[in-house]
C-alpha cells in the first residue's frame, strides 16, 4: 500500500490512476493527502487542477477536511475556476465557515454562480446574514434574487432544499415537441428525472418522468403520459414531512408549488438522503443526550460546552433521586444492605423505560405510533414491565438473598423491581408521546425525565418496603 | 372530519375521492377502515376492487395494518389480481407472515409473479425454506431460477436488494437507436433511471442516463455519452456499504455486477432508502437494548422475551456495581451521606459517558471517524471529559457541602467525579472502537461495557478517596 504507484502506471494516464485516494477500505491515504499539502506548498497549479478536475465533489470534501486549515484555503485559491465548490457542502461546518470567510465574498461569489441553484442555498444558509449580503451582492440580479427567495422561505423547509432549475413543458405538447425542447435548450438543469406540465401562469398540471416519454412514439400527446396524481409539496412543508412523502411513495423527485399551486422549484431523492440522513443523526444523538449541531472538527470547549447543559439538568434528577435515599438515612444506617442494593433496583428500572422509551421515540418519528393504536401500544407496554418485572423480581429477590443471607430482603428488592419495572414502561411510553402531544421532541427531553422517574420511584419503593417489612422506623 | 363525504361528490368520481383514506394529519381515519371493514364482511367485491386499484401500495400497506387479522385475509383474497402484493412489503414481518400463510403458495405464487424482482425477493425472504419453496414451485422454471438465484445472496447483499429487470444496449448504437428499441420493446422494467451498455457476453461497458439520452440527437452514438466511470457494485457487497456510496455520490441507481463484471441486476434509490432507515433504526435501537427485529405488532411475550436479554446482561453488570459498595460497607455504616452521594457520582459518570459514545458509534457508523483522527479524537474527548469533570466537581461539591455541611465530603465527591468523567469518556471512544476493530457492532454491545466502568469507577474512587480522606477504616 506505501508502494510509490507513480512509476506504474503511463503518465498520461489520469492523475487519480497514478495517485489513488483510498486505500482498498475505502479510507483516505495519508500519502495521498501529503503529496497534495506538498504540492500547494510548491505551488503546483496544473497538478492540483488536475486532480480537483477528476475529483467528485464528495471526494474533494473529504480531501479538504483532511488537510490542515491553511492548505484547504490555499487548494480553493490555486485551482480557482476548476475547483467545484458543491465540495464546501460535504464538510462540517465549522470548516466551510473558516474557509468561506477566508476566501473573501468576490471568490466565493464566483464559486456560487456555478452551483444549482439548491447546493448555493445550502452553502449560504449557514452563513451570518451580513456575510451572505457580501456575497449576494456581488452575484448578477437574477441569480441573487433567485437565491435570496430561497432564502426567504423558513430553515428545514421544502424551500430551501429545493432546486429552482427545472424542465416545463405546455400540456397540450406531444412527446416528439418535448423531446426537439431539450435537444435544443442549451441550459438544460444537471440532472432530472422527469418534466413538468405547467399553464401559461405556471400553475401545475402534472408530472411526466423521463423513462414514460423514452417508451412512447414522437406523436403521442404528453396529456396522455401526464400523471396529475404526482405527489407534490409546498414549499413550506417541513423537509422531515418531505422526506417521509419520499420513502413511503418511492419518489426520485417532487415539484414544489407555492400557495397557489404555481409551481416554483424541484426537491431531489439526493436532498432527500441527506435529509433522512440528518434526522436519525440528531434523534439518535438527542437520546444520547448530545446536541444535534456537535460535529467532530468541533473544539474541545465548544463540545465540552454542548455536552455541559445536558450533564446539568442530569445532576439536578441525580441529586433529587438521591434526597429520596437521605428520606431513609436512618434505615440506611440500620441496614447497610440497602444501600448496596438500592441502585441495582434503579439501574433495572432505568434500562427497561429507556428500551420502551427508544421505541416509542422511533414509532413517534416514523409515525408508526399515533392516536389509532396508542391505547393498545401504552397496555402492551405496561404488560411487558410486569412480565420482565417478575421474572427480574424473582433472579434479583434470589441473587440478594444468597448474598445477605437476609429472606425479606428477597421479598422487598422483588417487590421494588416490578413496581419500578412498571412505573418505567409507563414512563417510557407515555412521556414521549405527552412531549409529541406539546409539540416538543421526544427525543430530546425524554430521557431526563424517564430516568428520574426509575429512579425515584427505585429508590422509594425500595425502601419504602424495607421500612414496613423490616419495621425500621 | 367525521361527516359523511359520500354525498358530497358525484357518483362517478374515484372511490377515494368520496372516501378519504387519511385526515389532514396524514392518519387513517377510523371511518375509512371501518367501511372497508364493512364492505369485506358484506362482500362487496366491486367497492373493494375500486379501492385497491386506486390505493398506492404504501397506503393499501397501511390499510392492512390497520384491519383486523381475519379481514386482511379477506382482502386479498376478495380483490384477486387487483390487489398489488407489493403492498405486503410495506407491512409489519409478523403481520406479512401471518397473511402469507393463511392464502396459501398458490395465490401468493399469483401474486409474486406481478412483482418486479427486488419487491419478490422482498416478500419471500422473510419466510422460512420451505415456505418458499412451496411458493417457487408454483411459479414458471424462468421467473423461478431467477428469483432462486437471487435469494442464493447472502442477507443483506446488494444480491438480495437488486431488480434483475433492467435495460442493455450494445454500445456502439446511436441515441436513436436506443430510442427505438425503447418504443419497441413492451416488457420494459417499471420504472428506470438510466441505460446500460454491455458486450455480447453481458459485461458492463458503462451507464448512459436518460436525461442525457434526452438532449442528445439521435445521430449522437452512445459512446460519447456512456459513463465508464460510474460507480457500480459487487452482487456480494453488504447493503449499507451501498447506502453509504449512494449517499456520498448521490446516485439514483447502481448497476450491479457479479465478479467476471457482467451486470446481473440494478440497485435502486428507493431500495437504499429502506436500507437507511433500517440502518438508522438498527442504531438507534442497539443503543437503546431493543433489538433490531421488534415490532410495534409483536405480542407482549415476543417482546418481553426479547428485551429480557439485555436486561440480564445490564443485572450482571448492576451486582458488579454494587458489589463495589458492598467492599465498603463498613465505611458506609459509618458515614451513611456516602451511601446517599455515590449514584450521584456513577450517574453523572454514566452520562457523561454515553455523549462521549454515542458521538463514537454514529461516527463509526458513517466512517467519519477512522484510523486517520482517531489519536485525536480520543484526546479531545479526554479532555471534554476533564474540562466538564472539573465544572461538574466544583458544582457537586459545593452541593454536597451544602446539603451535609461536611467540607470534606466536597473535595471527595469533586476528585471522584473528576475521575469517572475522564474515565467514563475513555470508555465511551475506546470501547466502540475496539468493538469495530473486532467486527462487533459498537452500537449492540457498547453501552453495557461502558456504564459497567462508570459505575465501578464512580463507587471505587468516591468510596476509596473518602476512606483515605476521613481515615475510614
């Protein structure tokens, strides 16, 4: 793998052949990025070019996250019009902030005007307002006005992820019209996947796909292949609503119609993944209790301050758990088995509620879970605690009776668990549906809540139990 | 909502528009389900066979979800060749399971000969061998070989993910030539997103996409549109190296090629969707103890037993903990204030942690995270576990000096909190990574691993550094 590959291959060959990128796990090669910083530092402009030319932009992302922050400036300024600047999407973005404001608003200007119209979009968003004003103003008026509409629509809306390039055709065309339209339209978008059928005022009037017009003969009439039924969004949709649309109906595209039914943009499947892709992200890093913005070029203070509020909120359900076991300092004292034994019912009670309230989460997010089956999935729940209650009663009533040799205390730590078992299904499934009800997000906050209750009610029932079977007042 | 549509339409327009399946929520309504309910048990096949032919599969899918068990049955076998099986796919497994048996291999043989491949696949590969066989054995020698040889792939390959219906063309025609064999072939695949071109023993050339198909004239040969370079797939690569590609090079579809490159099938964006979301899910539930297979429709018992596991595992790991606190029991009898203050310590410990892992595991999971950051990611977390260690040591102190009026018992619990954060941090990076050295999913085994060490070092080091503190022993 460290073999030098240069002498190998033909030099005429394509730079990438002579110097791959990856190594066969798919992973960046540390020579690979070394001979790059080597050759910005010697100025190297027609290596450089070449190589950001055959590059993907999702590739030429990775390069520059792994370059060192002043080269990636450097790589963007020597390769100028060559480099694509869709790249800057693909990484975090931290790194894109630095670089964007590095390069000053004329080059990144000029970056944006080759970009359709939603990876521009994207790359300004994440900009302050007066930074994307530099940058705008010097675009020409009808790319800025077009950016800066998108702009105007809400954050994580259909809006802002759709493209504003797309193919319309009058309806009442036949297929051989559409297909002489885009052989003789220079400005054609990338990519698409099919055209719309649009009136004189822009109003929609169906979908045709590309595969529908490639299977019919030039003199059929488009009303023919037209599908009105196509599925469309408004551009004030939620993308998360957009991104369920697609993954339930199978679609590669949507037109985006504005209130009133003028069609004004396009979302992609590519938007969509990442979408998708960004949504299970920040549920999965909500339950961890991590926010969704953290990323890993991050500093240590930032994530350390991130991370900071969550630990806080946990301190304070952790110091009211424990004022429940200073409630019983004097049976404590008196039987210091319970205090040995006490987290053992919490901790149980803390993993069953957070198994209930993962699924919940999940069933909330992907609409599985809605007022239709509520009823049914709350009793399930409830009657999966008692059953893994008792069958935990009885392993941890026997385990603690062998260890202290103590029968009630069998008894007391059985009894403590189905209830806590119980209460933390309850918990698990309930508080995240309420949340869902508030309009809060379920996976956010549940977890804080879920585990004060198990905890609580562990440490309560525990040696509330004690006390009267034990008779320790 | 609850008013009755039915008269509010002319007779003459689709079932649905007289009958909406779904209220402004996008939820089923009651209504619907009941009069379909209603129309099964008064056999009023006509009404029946509108619905379902109006139905897209994924809410026909919904619609059985939502009928009793019985009348699933009913349905399907009421509606006949109107009903489309692919709506099965969009179904709970234990559900899907369920119907498939009770109709028997003849009709479901039926049905599955309507399916494009995958969507075949699909359905028969959540039934047991002989089940399938049954099935296969009603279906004709060709479509039969083609679905056993796909099935021959291991789960989860993007063998089993293809649709072996895709179009080849040689790749010295024109465009027009393409076009025409289009118009003139009726058994084209359903939907399609581009082209391939292949040799005469079927080995891949490139892909040509049909939108560049469509702005091309037809003098135009192929080869100067044909992509060699497009990414393709090995039949025997895992599914969610697959997603992971379509994601980074945003691609629609994917040829897919045996290990000679002949092209055997194509993977499609709405397959790697499901892949996604099922990745995503797969995560988020590993780390929450669920396991993958549960279902919102599995029994109370399916799901007790399934979840009984982990909580076995995590009782282990609870007696580890607390036989921790039983080393100091005497030091507990003692001073009853640390019995009260030690979960304070394994908790904070426990969630400092589980940030820390999982940032890890998601990382791990879309490979930002690799052999190439790994020295510094592990730093950086070290040290958000001190930086937040040392915050969260100053607040609990005072807090417990407050609470006990002890000032001793504030510098213990401190330096104990410092250790377990910087500890539970470790084990949060290090345990994942290791876990994903050794080929184990981080996400499934980690959190036990991690919250055993929080909570053993949280009660060793708070129990350990008061003895030597206040002289226990």
């Amino acid at each position: 793998m460290a073999e030098d590959v240069d002498i190998a291959r033909p030099a005429d060959a394509p730079v990438l052949d002579r110097l791959p990128m990856r190594d066969e796990n798919g992973e960046i090669r540390p020579e690979f990025v070394e001979k790059i910083a080597h050759a910005i530092h010697e100025v190297d402009t027609p290596m450089l070019r070449a190589i950001v030319a055959e590059l993907h932009e999702a590739d030429l992302g990775d390069l520059i996250a792994a370059l060192e922050p002043d080269d990636r400036v450097s790589l963007v300024e020597l390769t100028g019009t060559d480099f694509d600047f869709s790249a800057l999407n693909e990484v975090d973005d931290t790194v894109r902030e630095e670089i964007l404001e590095e390069l000053g608003p004329e080059t990144v200007a000029e970056g944006v005007r080759e970009l359709e119209s939603d990876d521009a979009v994207e790359l300004l968003e994440a900009l302050d307002e007066k930074d994307q004003e530099e940058i705008l103003d010097k675009l020409p008026p009808e790319e800025r006005d077009t950016l800066e509409r998108s702009l105007l629509y809400p954050e994580n809306s259909a809006g802002r992820r759709m493209q504003t390039e797309f193919i319309t055709v009058p309806p009442d065309w036949n297929v051989g019209q559409a297909i002489d339209y885009m052989r003789d339209t220079p400005d054609l978008p990338e990519r698409f996947y099919e055209i719309y059928a649009v009136d004189k005022a822009k109003h929609w009037q169906g979908a045709i796909s590309l595969d529908a017009l490639l299977r019919s003969r030039r003199p059929v009439p488009l009303a023919d292949l037209i599908d009105e039924d196509r599925r469309r969004v408004s551009a004030l949709d939620d993308q998360e609503e957009v991104a369920r649309m697609f993954g339930k109906y199978n679609l590669v595209a949507a037109p985006v119609v504005d209130t009133t039914n003028r069609l004004v943009g396009v979302v992609t499947i590519d938007d969509v993944v990442d979408v998708i892709e960004e949504e299970a992200d920040e549920d999965l890093k909500a339950l961890g209790g991590v926010t969704s913005d953290e990323e890993l070029s991050d500093s240590v203070l930032t994530i350390a301050k991130g991370r900071f509020n969550w630990l806080l909120v946990n301190l304070a359900t952790a110091f009211l758990a424990s004022s429940v076991l200073g409630l019983f300092e004097g049976q404590l004292e008196k039987m210091v088995a319970l205090a040995v034994l006490a987290p053992i019912v919490a901790s149980q009670g803390g993993n069953a509620a957070t198994q209930t309230m993962t699924v919940a989460v999940r069933a909330l997010a992907t609409r599985e879970l809605g007022s239709n089956n509520a009823y049914r999935v709350v009793m399930r729940e409830a009657l999966v605690g008692l059953v893994n209650g008792v069958a935990f009663a009885i392993i941890t009533g026997l385990a603690a009776i062998a260890w202290f040799r103590i029968p009630g205390l069998g008894v007391v730590i059985g009894l403590a668990i189905i209830c806590n078992l119980v209460a933390g299904a309850l918990g698990g499934i309930l508080i995240p549906m309420v949340l869902e009800r508030v309009r809060a997000d379920p996976a956010v906050a549940s977890g804080t809540f879920v585990t004060t209750i198990t905890d609580v009610v562990g440490f309560f029932s525990f040696l509330g139990i004690a006390t009267l079977w034990f008779g320790l007042n």
